[in-house]
C-alpha cells in the first residue's frame, strides 16, 4: 500500500524558517520524481518543488531563492527547507508523486503557518 506520511509543519514568524519532511513508500519513491504540493484555504492545490530520481530540481516562482527540495534515497524520504518565509506561504503542505496519480492517495499533509 503506497503511504505518504508528511511532518514538520508549524507556527513561524515571517522571515523564519522550518523544513517539511516526507516519508514515502518505496514503491512509489524509487520510480518516480516527487514534488512539495500547497493548499492555502480557499485556493487550489499548487505544486511548490520537485525532484527527479536524479536529483534535478525546478521551483514555482513565488519560491524560488527561498525553498529547497532534497531527497534522501536510502530512507525514501523527501525534504523541503523553506527560508525567509512569509504569511503568503501559510498553507497545507503535501507530498506526492509528479505527476501525481488517481491511485495515490494523498497523506495528511503538515501546517505551516506564517504569522506578519
């Protein structure tokens, strides 16, 4: 069964920083390039990050500079450092395949709240 286990969210200050972790099966880890999504209330799903098995990254404009995706193969585990963050990064942070399939159920997802 594919698991999507997301942690590390919290209440932060604007300008400070935190880092998402997220723990995938390997099933799913091992095949495929995998991505930090984002859901502030009232808004859609974003894709934030990305990491290919190879380790290339691509960023969303709003956080590049800020955020860096990072991967760690031997633990099927996916990183996300965020810095210098602002109150327009609060949202519900996920991790999930890119692209992400019907067959893949989201996790829980972490918090992360950014207070001015």
């Amino acid at each position: 069964q594919v698991q999507l286990v997301e942690s590390g969210g919290g209440l932060v200050q604007a300008g400070g920083s935190l880092r998402l972790s997220c723990a995938a099966s390997g099933a799913i880890f091992s095949i495929n390039a995998m991505g930090w999504y984002r859901q502030a209330p009232g808004k859609q799903r974003e894709l934030v990050a990305t990491i290919t098995r190879g380790g290339g990254t691509n960023y969303a404009d709003s956080v590049k500079g800020r955020f860096t995706i990072s991967r760690d193969n031997a633990k099927n585990t996916v990183y996300l450092q965020m810095n210098s963050l602002k109150p327009e990064d609060t949202a519900a942070y996920y991790c999930n395949t890119v692209p992400n399939y019907p067959w893949i159920a989201w996790g829980q997802g972490t918090l992360v709240t950014v207070s001015s």
